[in-house]
C-alpha cells in the first residue's frame, strides 16, 4: 500500500493535543519513527500554554504537495464548533506543528501535508483540547461525537465539503493506529484529532489521543 506524508508529522502531532487547545492534542504516538514535539493542556490539570509534552507518533510517509482547495473553515454543529482552519507543516525535527500560543491557538489547523478536503485520502485536522490559562480549547467536545454527525468544511474557492462521522477512537499515544489514521484510503476521508485521556502530570501530558473518523458525503 502506498503510503502518505501523514502518517509520520501527524502521529507526532497528535500526541501533543491537550484537552485545552493552547496545548494541541492530537494524535497518539506509535508507529515508525515516533516523533515527539506537541504542545497539550488541559482545563485544570494541564500544562500552560505553549508547552511541549507527550511523545506522537509521525506519519512516516514521505510528504507530498497538496492539491485542490485548502480548507478555511470547520462547523460541527452537533458540538458547537465554528472555526477558522489555519494550516501548519512540519517542524525541522520531522515533529507536526501545532497551533501556537497566539490569535490562533484555539482555532483548528490543517496538516498541509494531507490531502484537501474532499481529495482522495484521510485530510488531517488537528486542535487543542484545552490550555492550563484559558481551559476548553475549540476540540474540547471532540470525544461526545457519534456516528452520523456531520462536519462540513469550507475551503478556499469557498465550496463546502460534508463529511459524516464513522467511528470516534480514544487511543493510547504509546500504541497509535497511524496506518489507520494517516494510511491510504479508497475515497475523501476526514480525520479530527485531538488529546485525551488522563493527564499525566509528570510528562505534562495527556496519554490518548480522540480520533474521528469521517467520511465525505456523497
């Protein structure tokens, strides 16, 4: 199977999501080469702001320019999320960027290594649960989402793409699904990802990863 550039920015990246945004959570580590740089925070426990924490596994697929349009914003109705959607890359050690402290920490980003909306192939939206300053993030409700509800991302030539929840995963950072996650798939799909879990105090760290698994609608 060919894989993509997700699989490794993103398992790192993820690991990093907090419950509170400004810490962004959002995938679980596991997989070839687990890259560790994620910032996460939670709404009382948490780490503040703009720390890094947690160990997330990378995609270890090499990465590959986007096409089509990139997404701008993100609606989940069923959990009250309405957000702009920034973008990030990755880091010089290989690590997926996080949002930083700032304007757009509680906003969500795209990994502009994965495919655009509506593209074939899992797009990869990761946000902050949480922030020890701020608490709730814009991913805080990820976890309450069932199969059936549906997120609708707006990109840049201003369509919308709909997309339909599958499944809702909390997963241990230490046994990430990457290939599930950021693996090839046979039509448009949607990944959300965040932090989760118990907060690891020491690590200043939540030890799962939320992961949401959609499907575009027809």
């Amino acid at each position: 199977m060919r894989r993509r550039p997700l699989l490794t920015a993103l398992a790192v990246a993820l690991a990093g999501l907090g419950l509170v945004l400004a810490a962004v959570g959002l995938v679980a580590p596991s997989g070839p080469p687990a890259t560790e740089n994620a910032t996460a925070v939670s709404a009382g426990p948490g780490p503040a702001p703009g720390t890094a924490e947690g160990a997330t596994p990378s995609p270890d697929l090499r990465q590959r320019p986007a096409s089509g349009a990139a997404p701008i914003s993100l609606d989940i109705p069923a959990i009250g999320v309405s957000t702009p959607v920034n973008d990030v890359g990755l880091n010089p050690d290989g690590t997926l960027e996080v949002p930083a402290p700032g304007p757009q920490y509680d906003q969500a980003a795209w990994y502009r290594g994965s495919p655009t909306p509506g593209r074939v192939g899992p797009s990869v939206i990761i946000g902050h649960v949480d922030s020890a300053a701020d608490g709730p993030s814009v991913f805080y409700d990820l976890g309450r989402l069932r199969p059936g509800d549906r997120v609708t991302v707006t990109v840049a030539d201003r369509s919308v793409r709909a997309f339909e929840v599958g499944s809702v995963r909390r997963v241990p950072k230490d046994a990430f699904p990457r290939l599930e996650v950021y693996g090839d798939t046979a039509g448009p799909e949607l990944r959300l990802i965040t932090c989760s879990g118990p907060f690891d105090a020491a690590e200043r760290s939540y030890e799962d990863n939320t992961v949401v698994f959609a499907r575009l609608v027809p």
